[in-house]
C-alpha cells in the first residue's frame, strides 16, 4: 500500500503524530502487510510486547495500618491495669525483633532483600563520601611531591655552579 | 499527599517507572531496585508532591535521574551487567520470528542511551513529544532529532541484517 | 502492681544508650529505620564483592541499623537527636575513628570495644538534605571495620608515600 509507504517513510523521519503511528502499528498487528513493509513487522511487534511489561508489585502499600494497630493494642493493655511490666516489654520486643526489615515514614516494610540492599547503598555511600574527601588531600600529598622534585633540580644546579664558581676562581 | 493519594496516584505509575528503568540500565533486577528506591524516595517527600504540576513527568524525570546515577556510579566500579550485548548477525545463525524480535530489542538496547529511552518514550509508551522534552529536559526540537536518529539507525540495522540472511540464503 | 509501675518509672529515667536512642527514633515517623541482623552471610557477599578480606570482614558483622532522616535537617528534631547522640557517644565510651568533612558532607566513625570482644561501630553522616546513622555492631577489632570503607584494599590512609593493600 503506497499510503502505508508513505507513513513509514515519515514515521522513520520521526514526523508522525501520535495518532498515525496507532495507525502504522494497526496496520503492522493486522498480518495483512505487503511483503516489502513485512521485514518491519517485528520492531513494531517489540513495541507492543514491551508495554506489558511490569513491576514487582511495591511493598509500601504493604502493612499499612501495622503500626496503628499496635499502638492501640499497647494502650488497651495500659489502661486494663495489666503489669505495666508486661507492656513494657512487648513494646520493646516489638521494633526490635531480629528480622530484617525497614521502617519507612511509619510503614512497616518486612522484606529481607530490600532490607540487606538498602544496607549496601547505604554504606557504599559512606564509602564514597570518604573516598570524595580523602581523595583532595591524596592529591595534594602527591602534588607536594611532584612540587618538591623541581627543588632537588635546584639543588644539583648550586652545585654545578659552586663548582663553576670554583673553576673560576682557581683560574684567577 | 497522604497514603490513599500516593496510592492511587504514584504507585500505578510503577510499572513505567519499570520499563523506562529497564530500557536505561538494560537490566531487569536493577530496574525492579531502582524503582523500589524511588518509590520509597517518593514517599519519604510525598509532602513535597503536592505542590507538583505534572506528577507523571515529574516522577519519570527523576527515575531517569536516579538511573543515570546509578550507571555513573558503576562506571567506577565494575562494568554494568547488560541483559543483552548486540553483535552483528554471524551468518552461519538461522533468523527465525522469535530470534528476530531478541535481535530487535538488543539492536534497541545498543543505542545510545537518550535515543534508546527517547524512541521507547514514544513507540512504546506514547508519550507526546512535549511531555518526552519535559523528562529528559531537552527541547521538542532535540527530542524530535533523537527521535528520528534511533529511529533510522534502527532501519539500518534491520535492513542490513535482512541483506545477510537474503545472501545467506542464495548460497 | 504499682510498684511494678514505679520501678519501670525510675528505670524509665536512667540514661540514654544507642539502643534506647535508635529505639526511640526508629518510631518517629519521620525517620526511615532499616535493620539487618541474622542470616547475614548472603548479605555480606554481595556488599563485598570479589574482595575476599572484605567478605571475612562482613561475615563477622552481626548486625547492621540505620536511621535516616531526610529533607528536616534544619529542623528541632535534627537538634534534638544530634544532642542526644552527642550525649551517647561522651558516655558511651566510644573512641573517634574517622572525621571527614568535605563541602558541607560529614562524616563522623566511631567506634567501641563491648563485652566478650564484641565491637560496635557508629557512622554519622550529615549531608545537605540528608541525616544518617548507621550502627554495625559484630566480632571485629578497629582495623577489620574500617577496612569495609576502603576501596579495594587500599585503605584510607594519607601519609602512606605508595599504595596501601
């Protein structure tokens, strides 16, 4: 089709509206396409698998009212009278289980991996903050040196000339 | 924002944030991380995000941030792991629909990386040139250009591989 | 009964420890309070890469606890836990290992000798928009901790003329 032509030649210009290109991608999904058009086929078959393409499902909106609800657990067991004692020590209990998790803005986050990567990041951070501020004083450490090297220059050129300088005088 | 607005309004908008994090790092479980980090980064100022205009390329501006930081740094390191390396067709391979389609996606996947999220902003999202310009903070006009450019160098690619496999096949 | 209330009251009051002021933080809806604990063999793998010396080092980390505060680092709550942990480290014998400031980022290491040869090491981190506490506590002398901190072997050491592995 000599319109499908054309709207190729101008989509691959990059001059298509949004529209025409729902237009090409219909043609191309139809399976009624002329042979010479046919070896493009697969790059619009790519865009339309690609969209479906999903996350991980997010894990804030996991645990939501988590910690509401131990909040008011603790409360009823105040004011029930019972040993303040006991309370006590499930509300210590409570954030500090030995599992790994994350504690995001209130919202209980009960995820191994994304625990332990948050950890890594966190602490290649710091890694790069010291290596950033470290590295000015190794360079000026290595900048003193390469300083320094000239002066020894200047040193052997004394030399040179109080030799000179005594050639001279011998000379006299 | 509260929980119910960042829930109804951010997190749909994940499985973008995915794939465009997916077509920058060519990776899949580094996109899956990067967008678990921006949505806790989103939640952490989600008072901020009220005060956004456009949140949908608002929030996709600063995946594509966050991903870049992200290559920047393991340029440092070691050498980012890449789902898929693109090579030329050997011509002894046989090309067949579903092979045609990995091609594909690594001949996507090769581009340089502005052209490679810029032609899948458009082609597989449809997104509007402005909202693409908004996101990478270009101008429609640079937009358009990288636009075209993948789009053509992609011709090339296909082209030329259909030339291997038509010489292929006369011998 | 009550005075069971009355002896939780007077030990309610005593004084402030890193874990009472992670406890106390890590319910403050403004922090983010990421903790790491058993099982951290997988963990210590993947932070230490191919560096074989890292990943014996990680392996005797037993527990890893952070808090973070974003975006109200200028804040009365900034204020107040930086007095607080200024408090806990003066009375929580806790030596200085590491200060390093570079424009406007800080980092402060310190670190202790607990009981039964346990070490704690503390991290405070102070960016522009971004307060960090990082607590790692485990079997490791001084030197095996700050070696998670260098790159690649080479520790952060300035007055070395060569390079350090």
């Amino acid at each position: 089709m000599e319109i499908m032509n054309e709207l190729l030649e101008k989509y691959f210009r990059g001059e298509t509206s949004v529209d025409e290109e729902t237009e090409l991608k219909q043609y191309f999904k139809s399976g009624n396409v002329s042979s010479e058009l046919k070896i493009y086929s697969s790059l619009f078959e790519v865009f339309d698998s690609e969209i479906n393409e999903k996350a991980n499902k997010p894990l804030i909106k996991v645990i939501q009212n988590q910690r509401k609800q131990k909040r008011i657990w603790i409360r009823t067991f105040a004011y029930t009278g019972i040993a303040a004692s006991l309370t006590l020590l499930l509300f210590l209990k409570f954030p500090f289980q030995v599992d790994n998790y994350a504690v995001v803005s209130g919202n209980k986050i009960e995820d191994t991996e994304f625990a332990e990567k948050y950890v890594e990041k966190k602490l290649n951070h710091v890694k790069d903050m010291l290596n950033k501020s470290m590295t000015p004083m190794n360079d000026s450490f290595e900048n003193l040196r390469k300083d320094l090297r000239p002066m020894n220059k200047l040193i052997n050129v004394k030399v040179k000339m109080d030799e000179l300088q005594n050639l001279i005088q011998i000379k006299k | 924002m509260d929980s119910n607005q960042f829930n109804h309004l951010v997190i749909p908008l994940s499985d973008k944030f995915f794939r465009l994090a997916k077509s920058i790092l060519c990776n899949g479980e580094l996109a899956q991380d990067a967008v678990q980090d921006l949505i806790v980064k989103l939640w952490e100022k989600r008072d901020n995000l009220n005060e956004v205009e456009n949140l949908h390329g608002f929030t996709m501006r600063a995946m594509r941030n966050l991903c870049l930081d992200i290559i920047r740094k393991r340029k440092d390191e070691t050498e980012l792991q890449t789902d898929m390396e693109y090579s030329e067709l050997n011509p002894y391979q046989q090309t067949e629909q579903k092979d045609l389609i990995f091609r594909i996606k690594q001949m996507i996947n090769n581009l340089p990386e502005l052209q490679r999220t810029i032609i899948r902003m458009r082609d597989v999202e449809g997104l509007d040139l402005d909202e693409i310009a908004f996101i990478t903070s270009l101008t429609e006009n640079a937009v358009s250009v990288n636009l075209s450019r993948a789009r053509q160098k992609i011709r090339e690619r296909i082209l030329n591989e259909n030339r291997k496999v038509e010489e292929m096949q006369w011998k | 009964m009550t005075v069971v209330a009355l002896i939780l009251l007077v030990t309610a009051t005593k004084a402030q420890t890193l874990q009472s002021l992670f406890e106390k933080y890590s319910e403050d809806e403004r922090f983010t309070y990421v903790t790491v604990g058993n099982g951290m063999m997988n963990f210590a793998s993947k932070f230490a890469g191919s560096d074989k010396k890292g990943k014996e080092m990680m392996s005797k980390m037993k527990s890893v606890k952070i808090l973070t505060l974003s975006d109200e680092t200028n804040s009365s709550i900034m204020k107040s836990i930086t007095q607080e942990l200024d408090k806990v480290v003066e009375t929580g014998n806790f030596e200085t290992a590491v200060e390093a400031r570079e424009k406007g980022e800080r980092v402060h290491i310190y670190y202790r000798l607990t009981a039964n040869d346990n070490a704690d090491m503390l991290i405070v981190t102070k960016e522009k928009n971004e307060f960090s506490l990082i607590w790692i506590s485990g079997k490791m002398s001084k030197e095996e901790m700050m070696h998670t901190f260098s790159n690649n072997g080479k520790t952060i050491n300035l007055f070395e003329q060569g390079e350090n592995s």
